[in-house]
C-alpha cells in the first residue's frame, strides 16, 4: 500500500509578496518531491499555498485525493468556493470545515506543514493528538515555524514526531524515514 502524505498550510493569500514568492517556489518544491517519491497525496482540497502544492503535485504525476467539508460537488464550488480542477478525486465529507480537518488528518500517515493559520493550527493539534509523523516546512511562517512553540506550551507524550526542514525535498525524506522506522517496529 502507498504512503498517504498530507499537505496542510494557508488556502488564504495572507502573504506579503517577498514571502509569496519564497513560499510559493517551496510550496512547488514540495508537490514535485510528492510526485518523484510515489506517495499518494491527500489536501483538504482547498485554496491558497495547498492549491498550489496540490496541483504541482498532480501536474508531476502525483495521485491527489482532496477531502472536501462539502456533501457534493455544486456545495463544494459553491458554497466553500473551494477548486475541484487539482484533484484526481474528491471525498466529500459533509462535516464542514472543522469536521473534515478530523477525516483528513486520520486519512494521512505523514501530514506536513506549509505556512498556516487557525485551520491549520487545528490540523496539527489533530495530527499531535493522533500521534502522527509531522513535517514542518520551515521559513514558510504559520504554524510550520511554530511548533517547537506549541509543543513546548502545549505538549503532551501522544507518540507524535516533528521533523523541520526548509527544505522540501530534505523534509519529505525525513518523514519518510521516520515512518519507515515506525513500521519496522
């Protein structure tokens, strides 16, 4: 079975344009190393920097899966005005944005980070909870260059690993790595 990897990170446009521009080459980074490393990708099928990794990734030759907050398709591009183009498929939940943050995190055996807000400070304390392999891509703001902060606030021993790395490709390899090690136990 493929690796499920999760991307998370800021569907808004609260960049300034020097920060844009050095985001949006890693956030491109990021979906060619998903795609060269034969994993499948799952987003919360949304906007902003997560489009962007999303739609690399599959224009790359990733498999995309997007979990969407929606019921169908027309609630999907209508109501949440999310895009349905980056995806090879849509899992429509029907929980809302909250309640799909839960099915996409547990969907994921590594979920990464690139910048991020409140939506996505609630995915990382999911995939915290749930114990999961995190990658933060560093430098990128958001809740990517927090976590030491977070864990240090607000921690508790869940069996999570945080892996760092400006580098998208280096950061991939590391979780990686760490699951590999996770599933030789």
């Amino acid at each position: 079975m493929k690796t499920k990897v999760g991307v998370m990170g800021s569907a808004g446009d609260i960049l300034s344009s020097v920060t844009s521009n050095l985001v949006s080459t890693r956030a491109e980074s990021l979906g060619r190393a998903i795609a060269a490393n034969d994993v499948v990708l799952f987003t919360g099928a949304t906007t902003g920097i997560v489009y962007l990794v999303g739609k690399t990734a599959r224009d790359s030759g990733a498999f995309h899966v997007g979990i969407s907050p929606a019921s169908h398709l027309l609630e999907h591009t209508e109501r949440y005005r999310l895009p349905a183009d980056a995806c090879d498929v849509l899992v429509y939940t029907g929980f809302g944005l909250k309640g799909r943050n839960v099915v996409l995190v547990r969907s994921c055996d590594i979920v990464l980070f690139i910048a991020g807000a409140m939506g996505s400070l609630n995915e990382f304390s999911i995939a915290h909870d749930e114990g999961k392999v995190i990658g933060c891509l560093t430098q990128t703001g958001g809740v990517a260059d927090e976590a030491d902060y977070l864990i240090e606030k607000f921690s508790k021993q869940t069996g999570a690993e945080i892996v760092q790395d400006a580098d998208p490709e280096k950061l991939l390899k590391h979780c990686l790595f760490k699951l590999a090690q996770r599933q030789a136990r």
